[in-house]
C-alpha cells in the first residue's frame, strides 16, 4: 500500500508543475502579447505634433505617457533659449521624478528640416510591462507621426542619461547609416564612371605601376578639377559623397608612384 501512495503522490506532484510551468508560459504569453501591441497615437498629440512642424512659434518639446495603449499628450514647453538650455529645463521639471514617457525633442526648430528626436524616458524602476511597451511604442510613434520627421531615438533610464551630445551623435549615426537618395545615387555614379579609365590598372594583386600617355594624363588632370569642384559643391548637403568624388584624384596619385 505504501508503494501505492508513493506513486500516486509523485503522479500529483508531477500534475501540479505542470500546471505551474503552464500558468507561467500563459502569463508570458500575455505579457509578451500585451508589450507587442499596437499602441494609438491619440489625436491630440498627432494635432499638436503637426502644428509645432508648421508653426511660427515652434515647441522645443512634447512629452506623451500611455494610457492603456493610447499614447496622450501631457506636457509640452516651447522654445526659450538654446537647445542646451530648453534640455536642461526640461530634465528638471517635466522629467526629474516622473514615471515612464515619451519625450519629443527638437534640436533645431529654425532648420528647414527640423530635428526632432524620439526619447523613450524609463526609469529603472518601471515596470516590466512599461519597459517593454515603450520600448516597441517607439515605432508606432514614428509611424504616425512620420518616420521622414523623426532624425534619431534616445532610450533613458535616468534624468541624468539625457545629455546633448548624446543625441546629436545619435542623430549623426543615423543620417550616415541611412540609405542614400536617389540624387546621392546619381552622382555617385557620375563619379564611378569619371574613375572608369583607373579601373583597368587595378587586379587582384593590386595597382599595375605605369604611366599614362599625354593626352590621358590630361584628361585625368581634367577630371581631377571637376572631382575637385563636385568636392566643394556637393558634398556640403551630401557628405557620404566625399570618398566618392575624391576617388578620382585618388587613383590618379597612386598611378604615378
């Protein structure tokens, strides 16, 4: 009998941690179901967002929390110094002591281009869910509000994390990383082609040291002062061209070694 009830007893203790691992793969089923959903910009905030791009007295900042899943406008403050200056007030009222938010931030409302950067402010001792929903909420702001308007993203733990250089140098990655236009194409082609004539001296071995006859070293001089004008010309809106145009002047310096 006393084998009977062992067995039994391992049967029950084998059904209740099955139980056990089932209600915990349920509640992270939920809570990963709950963290993916799609968030709702509410239409206040969209509105505010869309008047601050075409207003003569921009904002410098928004500041959204969620509700549920619907992202609302809570605060915004306007532009009243520098970027440096309107970051720092910012920090100390809206955001020192607040709980998780979205915070979004122009770094220079007079450009043609305003630079607004995305900030996803979620203190250490958020809560699991929070953390995940703004972290994946941070897409559905930038889809509704338009991905093109958006230069960067920020994640901050602490008031303090929050720092300029910071989000410039965010904002520079992302215009570097980003794929080129198709101007940009264009002209890098142009200048591909302009650097043909190199391409025959190149193999797997490296550059063939020779020299080019007369008439070629002059159009390759003349090249050279087109790539040259392309450098001063272009390159100020698209530097991503620089290697590009200065290739030409490139190889035609290691032709000669």
């Amino acid at each position: 009998g006393g084998s009977v009830d062992s067995e039994e007893g391992k049967q029950a203790q084998a059904q209740r941690g099955s139980l056990v691992a089932c209600d915990r793969g349920r509640r992270a089923r939920q809570t990963h179901s709950m963290a993916r959903a799609n968030l709702v910009v509410d239409e206040e905030l969209r509105a505010a967002f869309v008047a601050a791009l075409q207003s003569d007295t921009p904002l410098r900042w928004l500041k959204a929390e969620l509700d549920d899943v619907h992202i609302k406008l809570v605060d915004h403050g306007p532009v009243r110094g520098s970027a440096q200056a309107d970051l720092d007030e910012l920090k100390e009222g809206a955001l020192r002591g607040s709980g998780p938010c979205f915070v979004l931030f122009c770094l220079n409302p007079e450009a043609d281009k305003m630079a607004w950067v995305l900030i996803a402010f979620v203190p250490d001792n958020s809560k699991v869910r929070a953390r995940m929903l703004y972290a994946s909420g941070q897409e559905d702001v930038k889809r509704t509000l338009g991905f093109s308007n958006f230069a960067g993203s920020v994640h901050a733990t602490d008031v303090d994390d929050l720092d300029l250089d910071l989000m410039r140098g965010n904002v520079k990655r992302n215009l570097e990383d980003a794929p080129l236009t198709e101007e940009e194409l264009l002209a890098k082609e142009e200048v591909a082609q302009m650097a043909a004539p190199g391409d025959a001296r190149a193999n797997g071995m490296g550059m063939v040291p020779f020299q080019f006859e007369a008439a070629l070293d002059a159009k390759l001089k003349e090249v050279s002062r087109i790539a040259a004008k392309l450098h001063s010309s272009v390159c100020a809106d698209s530097p991503r061209l620089v290697v590009a145009l200065t290739l030409v002047t490139t190889r035609r310096h290691s032709s000669q070694r």
